[in-house]
C-alpha cells in the first residue's frame, strides 16, 4: 500500500519559494542563495521539496529534455520495499500511465520511479532510503547548471 508523504515542486528560484511556503508554516532549514534543492516539513508526516529545474531534471529522466519545468509538482507516494517500486510502476504503466521515470536506483539511496497520472501530474513512487545504496554525484549530474 502506498502512502502520500510528499509534494515536490520544480521552482523557478528555490530560495524565494522557501521563503513563500514558511510565511504558511513549512519548516524549511537555511539554505544558500543558489540552493538546488529544499527540503522542508509541513506537518509531522509530509514533506514540502523545491528543487531548481536543471536538478529535476537530473532525477526525472523523462523531464531530461523538458524546457519549462518551473510550476512543475510531483506527488510523493512512499512504497514499503524496493520490490513494491517495481510493482506499483509495472501495475501503473501496465494499466495505461505514462512512465517517466522507470524504477532506478536512486542516488539518495531509495528505489524510485515516476509516471504521470491521467492529467500529467507526476506521480512519484518511493522506497525506503538504505544509506549503503546512496552515491554522490549522481550519474548523469551536468557540467553546466
């Protein structure tokens, strides 16, 4: 069963949103002017991430190619396993979802996927995070950001 833990949304300036969404009560940590991802709580269960295009862009691979991506959500669903990650994007795109991003291991250390619903809102699906499977740079990280 998932479960919905996260909202994820691609921000034109990452900073300036940090500072919106605290004057609405997410707590978000210092972050420095040219941040490329946020991560913030809203509420004891539920993230609130901003991350700039050019790094959505790093872990989506179906937005590689996108121009406009600020303005853009994705909406977390936490899986219990890895396996579940597979077998929720195989039963997704298997019941006609686009599929954005198929299960891959994530350089955050979780197994993650995403596809689009109906309306093209992404959809991300998401394991537990095992530290031993993180890595630093990410693979396909650009020389110019």
């Amino acid at each position: 069963m998932a479960k919905l833990d996260q909202i994820n949304i691609v921000a034109a300036d990452p900073v300036a949103s940090a500072d919106f969404y605290r004057r609405l009560g997410v707590a978000f940590g210092d972050a420095p002017a040219d941040a490329f991802h946020i991560g913030g709580r809203a509420g004891e269960d539920f993230a609130l991430d901003l991350d700039a295009a050019w790094f959505a862009r790093v872990w989506n691979a179906g937005w590689a190619a996108e121009t406009a991506l600020a303005g853009r959500v994705v909406v977390g669903f936490a899986v219990e396993s890895r396996a579940a990650v597979d077998e929720a994007y195989a039963e997704l795109t298997g019941a006609g979802a686009t599929g954005l991003a198929p299960p891959w291991d994530a350089f955050w250390g979780c197994r993650y996927a995403v596809v689009e619903d109906p309306d093209g809102v992404a959809v991300g699906l998401m394991s537990p995070r095992d530290p031993e499977m993180a890595y630093w740079p990410p693979k396909n990280w650009p020389e110019e950001r």
